[in-house]
C-alpha cells in the first residue's frame, strides 16, 4: 500500500515533468510551423516516459522511495522480504 509520504515526494518530480513537456513542446512549435496533434502526442509521451530513467541514471536528483522500492521488486532484490540463513 502507498502511503501519502510516498506520494508527496512524488509530487516535485511530476510538476517537473510537466513542465519539462510545455518546454519542449513551446520550443518546438518555436521552431516549427505545423507539427499536428499526433506528433505532439508523441513528443509528449517521449518526454514522460524518458523522464523516469533518465533522473534514476543521473543519480544526481534524490529519488523516490517508492521508485527504489519498485525498482528492487522488479530486479527480484527486495531488501523487506529477504532473510539471512
């Protein structure tokens, strides 16, 4: 279960996100007359699904527990569960 601790500290990385995305996008429709709703679409979802491992690579921005504890689940590492014999 996610507690409200877990989720706030989510929150900076999320407003960051966001506005990661007007940047880009306002750049490019800077740059570039017409893209279309699709192409934005896909610059966007780049943007988003970039973010994430690009900030756990660069270890310079503290990341959240809740990313740590997903990622040690996904890797069968799960420091909670585990027991020394």
């Amino acid at each position: 279960m996610v507690n409200r601790d877990e989720v706030i500290e989510l929150v900076p990385h999320y407003v960051v996100m966001v506005l990661l995305v007007v940047v880009v996008i306002g750049i490019i429709r800077g740059t570039v007359d017409d893209l279309g709703p699709l192409v934005e679409f896909a610059i966007i979802l780049v943007v988003v699904f970039s973010y994430r491992p690009i900030i756990a690579r660069l270890d310079a921005v503290p990341t959240p527990a809740l990313w740590e504890r997903e990622r040690r689940t996904q890797s069968g590492v799960d420091g909670e569960d585990e027991e020394i014999e």
